[in-house]
C-alpha cells in the first residue's frame, strides 16, 4: 500500500489530527515531531526554551529516578544504566550550549548530591564528573561544599580540599583543613606541593620529612622531593642514606641501580653489599634475581630460577631462562627433566601440557646450546617414548603439540 499517495489526499484538519494521534501514542514520537519541527525551523524562540526545558525535565528526572533505585537495590539493570548515561549527556550538552536557564544548575546539583551522598548506586565517580560540569560559579561549590560538610567519608574530604584550593581559591581553608587531614603519603605530597609552590621551601621540607615518618602507603614522590633537595644544596651523605632509605621501603633494580650510581666511588662496593643484603631476604627474592641478572651473578640467579622462584610471581623466567641456557645449560637440562616428570607424575592433561613446555626447553638446549642431537634422542628414546607408550592422554597431548 502506498501510504505517501494516500497522505497527499488527506485534508490539512485530517492530517494535524492523525499527527496529534500519534504523538499521543508514544513519547519518543512526540520528542521526534519536535525534532523534526526544529529542524525544519518551524518552532520560534519561546517554542524552542520550552522544547528544551521539557527535555531537561524530562531526561533528568528519569536518570534521578534510576540512580535513586540503583542507591535502594545497591545496583540495577545495564540498559537502565546506559539510558541514565544517555540522559545526563543530553542535559549536559543542552547547559553547555547555552539552551537551559541559570537556575537549573542549582537545582541539578540538589538532586546530584542527594543521590551522591547515599553512595550505594555505583554512580559515585559519575555523578561527581557530571557536578564539575555543572557547577561554574562560587555560589555552586558553596552549595557542594554544603552536602559533602555531610559526609564522613575521608574521599569526600579530599574532595572538599580540592574545591577550597582550586575552586574557590580559598588557601587559608584549605591549609587549616589539610594539617588535620594528613594520613597518607599523597596527602602529605599535597601539602607540600602547596607549600612549594607558596615559597615556604623550609616548611615543604619538614613536612614531607614528616610524610616519611607518619605517611601511609606510597611515599615514592616525598623520597624524590626530599632527595632533590639534598642534593641541591649538597648534602650528598644526607641524600645517600634518604636513597638507602628508600631502597628499604620500596626496594626495585631501577633504585638500586640510582643509589649504587649516586654513591662516591669509594663508597659504591660497600652501599651495593648493604642493599644486597637487605634483598637476600626471600621475600624480596625477585629484586634479588633481577639485580643478580643485570649484575652477571649467573649462579645466584640459576639458585633463584631452579630453587627459590615461586612459579606465580616468577614473571622474568623466560628471559633468565634463556640468559642460563648459554651459562648453564646442564643444570637447567637438569632443573627442566625434574620439573617436566614432576608433572608428568600427576597424570592429568594440564599437568601434561606444563611438562611439554619444560621438555621443549630439554630440546632446545641439547640441540641448539650444547649442539648435541644424540643426547636429545637418547633422552627422548629413553624417557619420553615409555610415558607414551603408558599414558595414551600425554601421547595424545605430544601429538597435539607436534601438529600444533
């Protein structure tokens, strides 16, 4: 049926009552009649801050209607949270061009900070991205600052320094807030930088080397700050021990490496036995390993691979693998054969697989490092033949691995 021609015979009354109709069924239908009207330039400027007020209402109540049901069940169905995203983009798009009254701000940061404060919808981050959208004038982070005053959550807190010192600009608060709230070293990094950039130099001093011995967590930028210091006005002594300092708290190759570097030539052996040390603890047993294998200490770092490397946070294994292939071919010949029937002993496909890895290094090294293609035979005549010969699934796994 033809309804283009059937519509060109329909009475202009007819056709507005058979628009109306339709845009009463459906709401998407009456936002796209709309839509089609603006496009076409038939709505004049009142008709267009109506259209626009009508979509913010509209859009925003639902998504305040979803997040106030996601905060009730502490979460709620995708498609309902895609549409609340959907939503709030329209909005936002609609306040940034300029098509929605002053007053609106106000009264989205309201509703906002009501659900943002319950704290159970999984919307947090969101909401507080779509408030710094909103709010462009003091008078909005005041009122922010009014629900967040509210809340107990340290986060929160942190939010209210940030909007004292860069929203509001308001330095005397923020410092009289921050000496209360120093706990964790990027709290302390805050506080210093602040005290930096102000000139205090001396006080930004004392308080990072506060950080180093109250601050909780990551401490990593007080070191470096405390460290530059040092070394600026040439206290090189004081700036070694900060570094061994650091080593202690987070120890890595890379600070090894610096503070091995830093350290006066006659200093050097003595500073790289000291970190040595405190790294010989197996808890720090892949620190070791890494300074073992950029330092050349070949038979340390084979103990580590064959002995002390726990499998799951033996990360490097394959580039020391390969670097003791050419040093020690034997003993990881060796270490492999163990690994590989240890496996073998368990007697399940997974198992099976690891052990066919382990027998690939065997391969490799006996051909392509000692160049001895017999001895790989022999072993494989003499070993792996008979577990084929027993265990049809390793066969089964060995064919797969060859086809594969």
């Amino acid at each position: 049926m033809d309804i283009r021609a059937i519509l060109k015979r329909v009475s202009h009354r007819d056709m507005i009552e058979l628009a109306m109709s339709l845009i009463a069924l459906d709401k998407k239908a009456k936002e796209q009649a709309l839509q089609f009207l603006e496009g076409k330039g038939y709505l004049n400027d009142k008709q267009l801050a109506q259209k626009y007020y009508h979509e913010y209402r509209d859009k925003f109540a639902e998504t305040i209607d979803i997040i106030s049901e996601f905060n009730m069940y502490g979460g709620g169905p995708q498609e309902e949270e895609y549409r609340a995203y959907e939503n709030m983009e329209h909005v936002l798009s609609l306040l940034e061009d300029g098509k929605l009254p002053d007053e609106c701000r106000k009264e989205m940061i309201h509703e906002l900070m009501e659900q943002y404060l319950e704290g159970n919808s999984g919307f947090d981050d969101d909401i507080w991205g779509w408030i710094e959208q909103i709010a462009c004038e003091e008078a909005h982070w005041h009122l922010i600052l009014s629900y967040l005053e509210r809340s107990n959550s340290k986060y929160d807190q942190s939010l209210m320094l940030k909007i004292y010192r860069h929203k509001l600009g308001d330095e005397d608060t923020y410092e009289l807030m921050r000496m209360q709230q120093l706990t964790y070293g990027s709290d302390y990094w805050d506080y210093v930088q602040f005290l930096h950039r102000k000139g205090e130099v001396k006080k930004a001093l004392d308080i990072a080397e506060q950080g180093l011995e109250k601050g909780q967590g990551a401490l990593d930028t007080l070191y470096e700050y405390v460290f530059r210091h040092y070394d600026q006005i040439g206290e090189k002594g004081k700036a070694l021990q900060l570094l061994k300092r650091y080593f202690q708290h987070r120890p890595s190759y890379e600070l090894y490496k610096k503070t091995v570097s830093y350290a006066e030539k006659s200093e050097k052996e003595a500073v790289r036995e000291e970190l040595r040390s405190f790294v010989s603890d197996p808890y720090y047993s892949s620190i070791k390993a890494e300074i073992d294998y950029q330092e050349g200490n070949s038979q340390e770092l084979l103990r580590y691979v064959t002995r002390d490397a726990p499998y799951a946070v033996y990360s490097r294994h394959i580039i020391y693998e390969r670097y003791l292939h050419e040093r020690h071919p034997l003993e990881m010949i060796a270490y492999y054969k163990q690994k590989a029937e240890a496996f073998i002993a368990q007697k399940n496909r997974k198992a099976y697989r690891h052990a066919l890895e382990y027998i690939k290094e065997i391969r490799h090294v006996y051909i392509n490092i000692l160049k001895q293609p017999k001895e790989w035979e022999t072993y494989y005549q003499r070993v792996i033949v008979p577990h084929q010969s027993r265990l049809p699934a390793f066969l089964d796994e060995w064919n797969k691995r060859r086809e594969g």
